[in-house]
C-alpha cells in the first residue's frame, strides 16, 4: 500500500495539477512545463487556452493527423507514447522489471486471465514520461471483458528506479483484459508516484468494474488514460504476439506505430 506521506503527496500534486491557470497565463505556462519536459504544444488539439488546469493540458488531445495507426493488420500498434523499458518472453512464470531484475507475472496481473496460459508468452513494457501524450488507446479491435483495480504503493516508474526496487507488480494498477479474435491480451496500467487517477473509458473506478457482456473497443480508439507519467505493461499469451526486431529496450515510440507482429501461429 502507498505509505502516508506518498498519499499524501499524490493528493497535493493532484489538488495543484487541478488548479484553474488564469486565462491569460495559460500559454505561458505550459510552454513553460513543455520547454523543461519535452512535450510539443504543437500537437495539441485547440488553442492552449482551452484547458483550464495543467492537469487538463496533461491528458489532452492531439491534433488530426499527429498519430497514425500501423495499417497492417498483421501487426500491432503501441497503445501509448513512451520508451520500452522491457521487451521479453515469459519464463518460468517471470517477466523483466528492468536489467536483472524480474517479477511473477500473474502477480502484475493479479487473478485477471487466471485460466489462460502464459508460459512463452511475451510481455512488453512502456514508460510514459512527463513529456508524453497521455492517452492510452486500444492495439486491436476487442472487447474489454474485464477491468480490475488493485490498490498499492506509489512508487516512482523512472527507469533508475525500475533497476533498483519491485515496482510495477506492487504499485496501484488497473488491469484489462482485451478479447481479440486472434486470442486475449492484458494491458495493465501501473500508477506511478503521483498517479492516482487512472481512468478507463465507460467503465466506473472501483475494484472490480461489472461489465457484463464486455464493451467493444475499435482498433485505435481511446481506450483510457493517466493523469500523470506512468506505465503500460502489454502481456500477450504463447501464440498471441510476436516482438519485431526493429524494437529494442530504451527505444522511444509513438502511439499507432508498430510495436509487435501477430505470431503465425496463432
């Protein structure tokens, strides 16, 4: 569980993160935040005075055309911005935090996907910095069947942490559950140390969200977000999808470009 005091700071960084920025300061301000991150305010949908708080301008849209999704139905496209912290096979029950340190997967996955086999499965790992788009969209057309909140810790997700400590299996997440018609795949959203808020598109917050026969999800389409930088783990079954060799660790990708290849097998 998230001590006290990193409660309590998610909490003060959220308050401030919502905090109305006077109109004529907005633009000032978050050209401010994207000159010290990263982040390009050219991409974002609308004026920059159309987002009243740094929150609203954290999570917002981009504009036509900033994103293309990979057209190849054969492959699969990155549902988020971000940087591979792992791309690996799931061995012994075990995926990769980080350089030579590893975590049992159906403990990330806590009972979601229970009966389905993972053994040589592989799973990938993508950290969302502050400079990245924050929405995470959906890598093929699917139902979501469950979606699954765990409390936990807030542990920081930066790379250097990742190599030093167990973080993503402890920290708070929502898990899903995606069923393809190639087979299911698990997207889990890992909080991060001032990340409370990870929200799903039509499905309520709470420990287990009742979605009945599912909901149905385009390829593309937004499928949920962070409202602060965190990380996606991408977990996909033995026979399900394939790492490509263009992607490597470190590497940076966008949202819609190729991330993996549909194994032939399946």
């Amino acid at each position: 569980m998230a001590t006290p005091f990193k409660m309590a700071l998610s909490l003060l960084v959220g308050w401030l993160a919502d905090r109305k920025v006077p109109k004529g300061m907005r633009g000032f301000v978050y050209r401010g935040y994207a000159k010290v991150t990263g982040a390009k305010v050219e991409e974002s949908r609308g004026p920059l005075d159309i987002y009243p708080s740094l929150g609203a301008f954290f999570i917002r849209e981009l504009v036509a055309g900033a994103r293309t999704i990979v057209e190849d139905p054969e492959l699969i496209p990155s549902p988020v911005d971000g940087t591979f912290q792992s791309i690996c096979k799931i061995t012994e029950g075990s995926v990769v935090q980080a350089k030579g340190r590893n975590y049992p997967i159906r403990e990330l996955l806590g009972g979601v996907g229970k009966n389905v086999e993972l053994e040589g499965g592989h799973a990938w790992t993508v950290y969302l910095s502050p400079r990245d788009y924050h929405r995470i969209h959906c890598p093929e057309n699917a139902r979501l069947t469950t979606a699954r909140w765990f409390a936990g810790a807030r542990h920081s997700v930066a790379p250097k942490v990742l190599e030093k400590r167990q973080v993503l299996s402890v920290n708070e997440r929502a898990v899903l559950q995606l069923d393809t018609e190639r087979g299911p795949l698990f997207l889990v959203l890992v909080g991060a140390l001032n990340v409370g808020r990870i929200r799903v598109v039509g499905v309520p917050r709470r420990a287990d969200a009742p979605l009945g026969k599912g909901k149905e999800f385009a390829r593309g389409a937004e499928l949920a977000r962070f409202e602060m930088g965190s990380t996606i783990v991408l977990v996909s079954p033995p026979g399900g999808l394939e790492p490509l060799e263009s992607t490597k660790e470190k590497q940076t990708i966008k949202m819609g470009d190729a991330l993996a290849r549909w194994s032939a097998k399946g």
